[in-house]
C-alpha cells in the first residue's frame, strides 16, 4: 500500500512502491512541475515498476529545466539507487 | 519448515504474494531485515513471468527457512525457456535521457541474493528458479548457476 502527501515543500511517498502501485504514483508526479522533492523517508519498499516512475517523471521535469530530487533515503533504497545507476541521474539525499 | 502457495498469473496478485511473504516470515521468525530484499526479488521475477511467459497457469513459490536465511523457490507451469540469471546487460551509466526503465528489474535480482538458480523442464515445460538469501551478507555479489 502506499500513501501519497502532497506538502509545501515535498511530495512525501509512504509505504511500498511496487508495481500495483506504480499507476497511481506516476498521476501523483505527472501534476509536478520544475524542481521537485520527493520524501522518501516513508518509503519502505521500491522495485524496478518503482524505478521507473521516479526516472519518467525525472526527465519529463528535465525536459523543462527542472528535475527530481530524493530526500530521506534510505540503505535498502540506496543500494537500489545505487545498483541501477540512478545515484547518478537523480540528486538523492540519504535519511539521518 | 516451508510455506507455499500458488497465485494467479497477474499484477494484481502482488499484495497476495506480499501477504504470504510477511506471514511466512512471522512463522519462520525469519531476519525481517531480508524480506525488502526477498520481495523485490520475488516481484521482479514474477512480474517478469506476468508480462512475458506464454502460459497462464498460476505460479507456486515456496519459502524455505534456512539456519540463517531463506531459500525461495517459484515454479512457472506453460514456460518457455529463459534464464533469468543471464538477463541481457543494462548499461546504467548512461544519461538520463538515454535512460529507460525496462530490463532493470532483472539487472537488479543477482544484486540482492547470495545464490540464484535456473533450471528448465523442456519436455514438462516448466521454469524453477531457486534463490537464496542469507542475513549478514551484503547486498552484492550473488552467484548463478543454470
């Protein structure tokens, strides 16, 4: 299951992002513009469906000058991150 | 001690199979600090099996505990052969608008075991793919074998 705030600053994700989930996330982020903060501090789980999401949404923003930004990441994300070589596209901020 | 079940080939089965992975973790007292891992494994494969096996009979996984880790079995029934542990390579080192996310689920399965294998049944035609994850390991440098 996952939870979808949009805050001021943030859109904070909560839960798992799998690939039931992957649809309602991506309406979620297709309504963001310029440079976005996603709050991953609530995200417990994310998959490839998940991956792919953050990085249609990250060029979409590119496209326009913006971009996608992680913060409140955390290990098992990372190592994610990390393993599909999108450390490097989006800027990620890992959780204290 | 293990626990399976069979679920419907299709997406909507995930939370079942999340479901069942969470209640066999309970019962085994299993590390719950390896079931991300475990579940991302499951699901991509699954997930693979959904969106490009031929046949639509259902898919049994099975959940093994071991005396410090987990062995997951799933068996795919109307299978053609494809070897999950030698997927095509991903080069993740390209630009963002180079990027696309396909193929990445299976580039990231032998990240997250210690041990993944395959074997194929031509004249039942029936894929088993077989992982195993330990507590303690890292993340990386998983072995294959087919």
């Amino acid at each position: 299951m996952l939870s979808i705030e949009h805050g001021p600053d943030a859109i904070r994700m909560t839960g798992r992002l799998d690939a039931t989930e992957a649809a309602r996330a991506q309406s979620a982020l297709d309504t963001t513009a310029g440079r976005v903060t996603l709050d991953c501090s609530g995200l417990e789980y994310l998959s490839s469906a998940g991956l792919g999401v953050l990085l249609k949404t990250h060029k979409r923003l590119l496209a326009a000058q913006g971009g996608l930004r992680l913060t409140g990441v955390s290990r098992h994300l990372q190592d994610i991150l990390s393993y599909s070589g999108f450390d490097q596209i989006l800027e990620v901020e890992a959780a204290r | 001690m293990s626990d399976g079940r069979s679920f419907q080939r299709e997406l909507a089965a995930l939370p079942e199979i999340f479901a069942f992975t969470a209640a066999a973790y309970e019962r085994h007292r299993l590390a719950p600090e390896l079931r991300p891992s475990v579940d991302l494994v499951i699901e991509e494969l699954f997930t693979n099996m959904v969106k490009y096996g031929a046949g639509r009979s259902p898919v049994n996984i099975s959940i093994m505990s071991l005396p410090a880790g987990v062995e997951v079995t799933m068996i795919e029934p109307d299978a053609d052969y494809f070897d999950v542990t030698t997927p095509p390579p991903v080069d993740i080192t390209r630009p963002a608008a180079d990027r696309q996310p396909g193929q990445l689920g299976l580039h990231l399965i032998p990240r997250f075991v210690d041990a993944i294998d395959y074997a194929y049944s031509p004249a039942e035609r029936i894929g088993r793919i077989t992982f195993r994850k330990s507590a303690g390991a890292g993340s990386a440098g998983g072995s294959t074998s087919c």
